[in-house]
C-alpha cells in the first residue's frame, strides 16, 4: 500500500513538471509565431506613455495582450499601429517583465491572417 502511494504520488510530480515545462521553455527564448490584432499601447489603448506596438490575440478562450521589445524589427515596422489597429503576424521570444507578456519580435508581418 506503501509502495503504491509513494508510486502514484511520484508519477503526480512528474505530470506537474511535464505540465510546467512549456512556460519554462518561453523563458529561456523558445521562439513563438502570434497572430492577432495589433495596436499602440499609448494611441489606442492609453496604457503608455510612449508609443509600443502591442499585439492581441485569443489564448485558451482569454484575450492576451504581448507587449512588443523595442528591437531593431519593431523599429523597422514604424508607426503602422499608432492611428489604426491592424491584423498582424509576430516571430519572436516570450517572457514576463513586470506582470506582462513581452514579446522580442525576429520578424513582424502586416495583413496576416
């Protein structure tokens, strides 16, 4: 009886860390592709003081908002989603500063679907 605990709870662990290990894999810049609706942070949704690309999409029946890095990729994309939000596409690594989701983008695309 004993035994059979001591194995059911070891197998329970496993599962939680198999559980977990997507979110660690995010952190230590698996790359990702989001598709969604993106925005400025300070034009359109008034949570900045500066101009920050944001890029919202559905996760798991929640809206997610991932806060884009200021690279050189965001930089080259320009002030296409200050005035307007606009569907787009977003290459990059994830990781959690300050309760947000940030998002280092490798490649940004306009228009995807």
């Amino acid at each position: 009886m004993k035994r059979n605990i001591a194995v059911i709870t070891g197998l329970a662990g496993l599962l939680m860390l198999a559980l977990a290990t997507p979110s660690f894999a995010d952190e230590k810049g698996k790359e990702v592709t989001i598709t969604g609706e993106g925005q400025c942070a300070k034009c359109i949704l008034k949570e900045a003081d500066a101009c920050q690309h944001t890029i919202t999409t559905e996760e798991g029946g929640r809206q997610v908002t991932y806060y884009l890095a200021q690279n050189d990729v965001a930089k080259e994309f320009g002030n296409q989603l200050c005035k307007e939000k606009k569907k787009i596409k977003v290459t990059g690594t994830v990781k959690t500063v300050g309760g947000k989701q940030e998002l280092t983008a490798t490649k940004m695309e306009l228009g995807a679907n």
